[in-house]
C-alpha cells in the first residue's frame, strides 16, 4: 500500500464517518475562503473592497472579473500597492488566467483571474481596487447588475494559510414555503470553537428583498448548545425559488486577533 | 385474457425477501402473474387458441393460498383474480379447477407484467429450464408461485426441480408433494370440435400448434393475431409467404438493409453470428409415401429469397422447425432522427415452397401456424452529460462527441445516443427529467434496455432517476465517470459566489452562463451527504449494475499538473499548468481542511498541503522549489478520487470500480476523451450476457 493509498483510505474513511453523522442532522460544508462579491460599474469609479488579514503565514488573494480589461490592484495596510506588473519586484507572486465554466472547480468561474500571492503578510485591512473597463456605446442604461456592458461582476476569493474556518448548513435538504429553516453557521480554528463572534446572516429571497438575521450561540430559541461555535438562526421562507445566503463572521482568534470571513450558500423552496 | 392465458392473476401491495440465489426482491406495485397451458389430446398438444380455433381451455383459478415469511398459509376462496399481499407474505399458491377428465395438460408459458421485474429475471433460468425441454408434465398437481416465480409442482416433485422450492414445501403450507393432498381438484373445461371439422380433413380438427410466443426487442413474430396458414395448404395454392418485421436498429446498414459491420459485431461479442427462426409446420410427411411414383414431402425454406433448409415433421402432426440463420442476411432497421419514433420495421421474408419433390401434383400439403425471430445484440449506451452542460451553449450530450469519448464506441460499432439534455437543477430534477427522456431514447433503437454512462453530476442525477422513477424501460448498467458521489469541495467554493453574486442583485440566469451555476450547490459534500442518505437505501437492490469510474489527473506522482497531458482539456490559457496545479492542488487542501475543520483534531496535514498549495500559488518560482508531498488526496482537479468512487457509501453498490491514475491518469475533462470508453465496454458486455439482451 502507497502513501497516496493510505490518504484514500484515511479520506474515504473520514467520509464514512462523516456520512454516518449525518442522520437528521445538518450537514455542514466548510469554506477555506473568504468571499466577497461586487458589481462594478464599467467607467464608474475605482471600486474598493475591503480585505481584513488575520495572523497568517500566507494568504493569496484570487480575484476574478468578468471585465477582462479591469484594472486589478492590491493596497496593503503598510502602505505598499501590489499591481501584476510590479508584483513581482514586490515579492509578491502574481498569475493571471480566463475561467471557463468546463475547467474544474474555483477556475469555472468564468472570467479573468488575477492571483495575488503574499508570504508573511501585514495584518490589517487590505484593499482590491478594480477599475473596471469603460461601457461599450450604446449599452443599455438601467441595465440589472449583472454582467453585462454596463457592470462587471467582481469576485474575491481569499485564502489564509491559518486553520480558522467557517462552515455553514441548513437544516433541510429543501424548503417548504412557511416552514422555518434552521441557518447554521460554525466557526472554529484548531484549537478548539471560535465563540464571542458576530454572525450576520443576510437572506436574500427570489423577489429580490432582502432580511437581515443574526445567529445565536447562546443556547436559547432555536441554539442547541451555547458557546459551541455553532451560531443558529431561524427563517420561514414565504415564496417557492432559490434563496441566497450570505454569512458574515467576525470575532477575535485564540490569539486575540481580528478575523473575518464570509461566504454564502443557496437552497431551494419547493 | 385475450384467449391466451388460462389464469390472469393480479397481485397489489408489497411484498419482499430474498430469492434463493440472494437476491433480494420486492414489488410495491401492482403485477399481474400470467399463466397458460397447452392441453394434450391422445398426445398431441391442443391448444384452443391457434388455428381453427374450434375448442376453448379454460384453466380456471379457484383458490389461492398465500404464505407469509413465518410459514403460515391462509386460504383465500374468492378466486376473483386478484389478490392483495402484505408486506410478510412471501409467495402465492394457485389451485386451479378442471372440468375433463382423460387430458394431460402440459404448463405452456408464464408471463409476469409490472412490479417485480428483477424477481423474474432471478429466477428467470432456474424455471425455464425445469423439466424436460423447459416444459413440466402435469398429471394432477398445483400451479405454486412461490417467491414471486412460478413453480409447477405435479404429483410429486420432479427431478431436477430448483432448490428453491424446497424451502417452501419444507415451511408447511397446504401440502404439495401429492395429489391426493390437494384441497381442490383442479379442473379444465374443454369444448373440443365443431359441426365443421369432421367432414373437411384440411382442417386442422384437435391438432393445434402452440402459441405463438410473445414479441420482445429481441423476439420478432408473425402470426400472432391470426396464424400464417388458414388451412394446410398445397402447392397449387402457391408458396406460404410470410413477413417478420424486425424494429430493433443493431447498427450502421448497408444499402441491402443488412448490417455494415456484422463482423466486426460478431466477433466482440456484441451480436449474435445467427438469427434463430422458429417455425410450427403441420403434417410434413417426410417418410416413405405408399404411393407409387410419389415422393415424399419436401417443403423448402427461404429467407430474404435464400434457401435455408427443408421443413422436417410428421404426419398429423405440429412440429416446429428451427433454422439459424446467417445474421448477415437479416435486414435491419435504420436509426431514426432523435424524436422521431421508433424504427421503420425492416421486412424479413419467409416462404415456403411446399411439395417441391412432387411438381404438378397436389400431394402434399402442410401449414404454418407462425413465426419467430429471434437474435442477441448489445443494448444501446445513453450518455448523460455533466452539470452545467446545458448552460453557455456547451451541446449537451455533445460534450461526449467533441471530446472524443465516443471514439472508443465508434471504433466498437457500438450504438449510443447524445440526445439526453438535462436543465441545470437539482439532482432529483435531473432524475425526473431522465425519467422523461430515456424512454424517448429507447424507443428511438427499438429497444426495453439501455445502458447509461454518466459524467460528473449525471451520474448522481441517474442514481436519482434509478432510484424514484419506473419506466418501461430497464437499465442494465449505470457507469459514471467522475461523478461526485460524496460531492466537491469546489462546487462549495462556486456555489458560495453564486450566493454572493445574487445578494448583490445578479439574477440567477446570467451566473448560469458564467459557471455559477444552479446546480452547484447540490454537488457539495453537505448536499451529497444528505442525497446518499435517502437514495443509497432506495438503490439498495436494484436491478441496475454500478460501475464508478475515478481519475487521478497528476500522471508522474509529482501532485503538480506541469504536464500538458496533466493539463490538457482543463486549460487553453497561458501559465497553464500553474493554472491546472492550482486547482490540483486547491481541492485536496479544502477536504483535509475540512475534515481537520469537523473534527478539530489535528490538521498538520491540511497545513502540509496548505504549505504546498501555497507554493503552487507563487507562480514566479513554479514548478516549486520543494515537491510536494505524495501522501495527497488525489483527484482529477474538480472531484476528488474517493469521491468519484462513491467512499461514502455508494461504494458498496458499485460491481466494479476504475481508478485511472499513473501515466493513464486523467483529469475532469479529459475524463471524456478517448481511451476511457474502451475500458468501460468489459462491464457493459458482461452485464449483458448475465441479464441483459446477451444472455
């Protein structure tokens, strides 16, 4: 037996054990990102999203644009400014390639990838500025904010060289209109569960209106277990469609550092 | 009953158990068990249907006893013809009544419709082959159906009869090992004759022929409405001329109509070298003819125009006469476009040119009651392609075309179909969709069985279909190729985006172009995990033969994709293989972190990756200064091996599994290029000499 069998084994055992929690019980995926997502205005001003960099040993910043020709940028809190052009002198690693939806995994997000590469980097807030191309004359004025000649859609997937992590599940494989949901958020890092943080959950329903929630760990209402890191909210969904969530988590590590992460899931309401 | 079947019993409710051999068997819906026999008449077999039609066999059904798994057997009088089972009864004894005295009667055939298909293929052999040349003699005795298969049981049990009756005489229940144990004396009434008959010596008077048997996708029969001879028939009267249409497609024609690549098909095993032609004859009276300057009979037999033989029988007698014939002589149908229906039946002649020795005479003559064909050939293989693939123009089923997937079965002769397009949703959506189109597919090759070959989230949205929706048509064999059995890690990362990208206000249709799409978020491992729950249970059982097929896409064991064909298909950009790496990378990284994310425990692994993910990730130096480490989570950069081998539980149901790794490694996409169908093709074929069209 290879090593690389050994690591199948150990994998496909920990999905056995996995799958045998399971039961009625949520099943979390876990998110080694955190995500962020804008749409640009083509033309408008240079748009900013903000970054905050807990303690890591590397962290990559993977920024991808449906604009081809935006203008990508990395600022670090100690004032330095990464481009692909002088990351490189910076000591920074950069690479850049095209998504496509056949191509597998982070890279079917079709659009220009930029890939920002830091070791030891600053602790603090980072910003990604893109400038995204000018409209194309004669694009539709009130355009939705989708992709399109009028905006670009810009995604920024980070990820921290450290083990603080953020899983979120749903209590229910599908909804049913009227029936709550349980929206479940964990955080945890190696050493154990991330309490005393801050889940804000947004859920935004098929006709666009949006609620904003706020998870408890606290061990009351609909909380199993106070201080496990699992922050537990609940929502009754009104109308059949695909919901979207965004979870929000800030807090402080074992270290006392800040963190923050978001990602987000879907579910579906029959 | 149509005049064919002496009992028609229907059977509703649910039932299960274990057959003999250890399959494992259940119906939940309504089966009807069907049942006929021939009736011997001073030995000849009289059968009322056929022919002149001059006498009528009812073999009634009076009493029914069912037994439940615990042995114990209650007694249901009604005899309406149907019965309903609960879920502990295990098998169903028929006592059917008689009426003539002076018969024996000769079980002819059985038929099972609906329910409990795969009861009937497990026991399908064993029974057939009971008795002397696949029939069982009763002198008085019981029809038991024992188990969901039918068991003739006459005044004792006979040699050779299946084990599987044993345990059902042995568990008590009414007595079956004689006849004087029987409850109710079984009774035929039987009208034979006619005012008709007795005066005109070409009618057939009490000899008929038996039944025509019943048409399949492998089985093609003329004369079953009415038979192929009114009467028996002299060579003045003109050949007997008959046509079997064939509507199953076997492949790629010639202009004749015949099979372009019969060869080749014959020779992989895909196809069988004859046709079997049966024909039932009367009175051929081969033998010396006591007459002087009379030769005796001789009846030729040509097909598409070709002789094929002579009829060989007796006088007074039905004798049924069996040609092989060289399956390069049949004519095919071609295949119709996709939605176009079923084949055009292709026209195969028979004639029989009777009394060929006696030219100008009318000295003998004979008759035909009807026709069969019957041949083995491969099912089709339906292609089910991925997620996404219904987005952005990408073809569908294409995908396995322009790939070169479909190389392999071309080179083979083999038929597949491309039609199948799934709308991008969630698994079970996928599965009613199949549910919806793979009868479509069947249809348009003629045929009741397929096989389905399925990639990435095709394969969960066939176990889907396997596992909630009943077609007429069977599936033989499942095969998937990369399918996220136990999910990905990287539909969580997309799916995540798409969530995001609609709280900003991006509508749900333009991130379905642009690889965000719907269908994500029911291929990550919390979704998959939750998918197994409720469907390994329902597959459990099934029919159907899996078969997983993985890939790791790291060929020389580096866990970097720097080769092109590491890479190839994945990526067409600059810094490919950096790209490619990434990816490779990234996907075991996220599941050691997030097993080291559940359990908490240690997660030195997860770093061990992380540290060399990072590495990849600082494309200035690629390939990295350091290799990194062996011991990976190998995958084809989009679902990881383990995953597409179904560890999580869909594993157990798999009859064979495929790990293509090393110099054969492949990744997501290549998964569809050649090379790959032809280590598939074994399971198909050996699936389909054990329960398919091949056996």
């Amino acid at each position: 037996m290879n090593a690389r069998t050994r690591v199948l084994i150990a994998a496909a055992i920990g999905l056995l054990s996995n799958a045998a929690r399971t039961g009625a019980q949520p099943v979390f995926d876990t998110h080694v990102y955190h995500q962020t997502v804008r749409a640009v205005l083509r033309g408008g001003p240079v748009e900013k999203i903000e970054i905050l960099v807990d303690p890591s040993s590397v962290v990559v910043f993977d920024i991808t644009s449906t604009d081809a020709g935006a203008v990508v940028q990395l600022a670090a809190p100690d004032g330095r400014f990464f481009a692909p052009d002088s990351a490189a002198a910076a000591g920074v690693g950069y690479a850049t390639f095209a998504g496509g939806a056949e191509r597998g995994s982070l890279a079917s997000f079709a659009g220009q990838h930029h890939v920002f590469t830091l070791r030891a980097p600053a602790v603090g807030r980072y910003f990604v500025t893109v400038a995204a191309s000018p409209p194309v004359a004669g694009a539709p004025s009130g355009a939705a904010r989708s992709p399109s000649d009028k905006y670009a859609l810009v995604g920024v997937s980070v990820l921290f060289a450290n083990t603080l992590r953020l899983a979120t599940a749903i209590d229910k494989a599908s909804g049913a209109v009227g029936q709550p949901l349980q929206l479940l958020v964990r955080v945890s890092e190696e050493a154990g569960a991330v309490t005393h943080a801050r889940a804000h959950l947004t859920v935004r329903s098929p006709n666009g209106a949006g609620q904003a929630l706020t998870g408890r760990d606290d061990g009351a209402d609909v909380d199993v277990v106070a201080g496990d890191g699992v922050y537990t909210c609940s929502f009754a969904p009104a109308e059949p469609g695909e919901y979207a969530v965004t979870a929000l988590v800030d807090g402080f590590d074992v270290t006392g550092a800040r963190f923050r992460r978001q990602a987000g899931f879907t579910f579906v309401v029959d | 009953m149509g005049g064919q079947w002496n009992a028609e019993i229907t059977l509703s409710g649910a039932s299960n158990g274990t057959s003999p051999s250890g399959v494992a068997w259940s119906f939940a819906e309504t089966a009807t068990i069907r049942v006929r026999f021939d009736v011997l008449v001073d030995g000849q077999v009289d059968t009322p249907d056929r022919i002149s039609r001059t006498g009528v066999a009812t073999l009634s059904v009076s009493t029914y006893f069912v037994r439940s798994v615990n042995g114990t057997v209650t007694r249901h009088d009604a005899g309406a013809g149907s019965l309903t089972l609960a879920s502990e009864d295990q098998g169903v004894v028929l006592v059917m009544e008689r009426t003539a005295e002076g018969c024996t009667y000769v079980f002819s055939s059985l038929q099972l419709v609906g329910g409990i298909r795969n009861v009937l293929d497990d026991y399908e052999y064993p029974f057939w082959t009971f008795g002397p040349v696949g029939r069982h003699e009763l002198s008085g005795g019981h029809v038991y159906f024992g188990s969901g298969a039918a068991i003739i049981i006459g005044g004792s049990l006979p040699p050779g009869a299946p084990d599987l009756l044993q345990p059902i005489v042995e568990g008590g229940g009414p007595v079956l090992t004689s006849a004087g144990d029987i409850p109710i004396p079984w009774q035929v009434a039987w009208r034979v004759g006619g005012p008709d008959v007795e005066n005109d010596s070409r009618v057939l008077r009490t000899q008929y022929s038996s039944p025509a048997p019943d048409a399949s996708d492998r089985q093609f029969v003329a004369g079953r409405e009415r038979p192929v001879s009114a009467a028996c028939t002299f060579a003045s009267e003109g050949p007997i001329a008959f046509e079997i249409p064939i509507t199953r497609h076997v492949g790629e024609l010639k202009e004749d109509g015949t099979l372009r690549h019969a060869d080749e098909l014959i020779h992989a095993g895909f196809l069988s070298p004859t046709l079997t032609l049966l024909v039932p004859v009367y009175d051929v009276d081969g033998g010396p003819t006591g007459s002087p300057g009379r030769s005796p009979e001789v009846d030729r037999v040509l097909f598409n125009g070709e002789e094929i033989g002579t009829l060989t029988g007796a006088n007074d007698a039905w004798t049924v006469n069996r040609f092989e014939v060289d399956i390069r002589r049949v004519r095919f149908p071609s295949l119709p476009d996709v939605g176009g229906g079923p084949p055009t039946a292709a026209i195969n002649t028979i004639e029989v040119r009777v009394d060929t020795a006696n030219p100008g005479t009318d000295t003998w003559c004979t008759a035909v009651a009807w026709g069969s064909a019957s041949f083995k050939a491969m099912s089709p293989i339906v292609l089910v392609h991925g997620n996404g693939a219904a987005e952005g123009n990408r073809g569908y089923g294409r995908q396995f075309i322009n790939a070169g997937f479909t190389k392999d079965l071309d080179e083979q002769h083999l038929l597949y179909d491309t039609s199948v397009a799934l709308q991008t949703g969630t698994i079970e959506g996928g599965g009613a969709q199949l549910a919806s189109q793979i009868p479509g597919v069947a249809t348009r090759f003629g045929v009741d069985s397929v096989h389905i070959v399925a990639h990435s989230k095709g394969g969960l949205d066939a176990r889907a279909f396997l596992a909630g929706h009943r077609t007429d048509t069977a599936v033989l064999s499942l095969t998937t190729l990369g399918a996220p059995h136990d999910g990905t890690v990287g539909a969580t990362l997309l799916a995540s985006y798409r969530a995001l990208a609609m709280t900003v206000g991006v509508d749900g249709e333009t991130l379905d172009r642009i690889g965000l799409n719907k269908g994500l978020q029911y291929v990550t491992p919390g979704a998959a995990a939750q998918f197994n729950a409720s469907n390994l249970p329902r597959l459990s059982g099934a029919l159907t033969r899996f078969f997983t097929v993985a890939a790791d896409a790291d060929q020389n064991g580096n866990a970097l994709l720097e080769l092109a064909s590491e890479w190839e298909s994945l990526r067409d950009e600059v810094r490919l293989s950096f790209a490619a790496s990434l990816l490779y990378q990234l996907l075991p990284f996220v599941e050691l972190s997030r097993q080291c994310g559940a359990s908490l425990a240690s997660c030195s692994a997860a770093l061990e990756a992380e540290a060399c993910l990072m590495d990849v990730a600082s494309p200035s130096a690629f390939p990295p200064p350091r290799p990194c480490p062996s011991d990976f989570v190998p995958n084809d950069a989009t679902v990881s091996v383990a995953s597409s081998l179904g560890m999580g539980g869909f594993h157990a149901l798999a009859h064979a599994q495929r790990l293509l790794n090393g110099p054969r490694g492949r990744n997501h996409a290549s998964l569809l290029e050649p090379g790959v169908a032809s280590g598939i093709v074994p399971w198909l074929l050996t699936t389909e000499t054990e329960i398919g069209d091949l056996r």
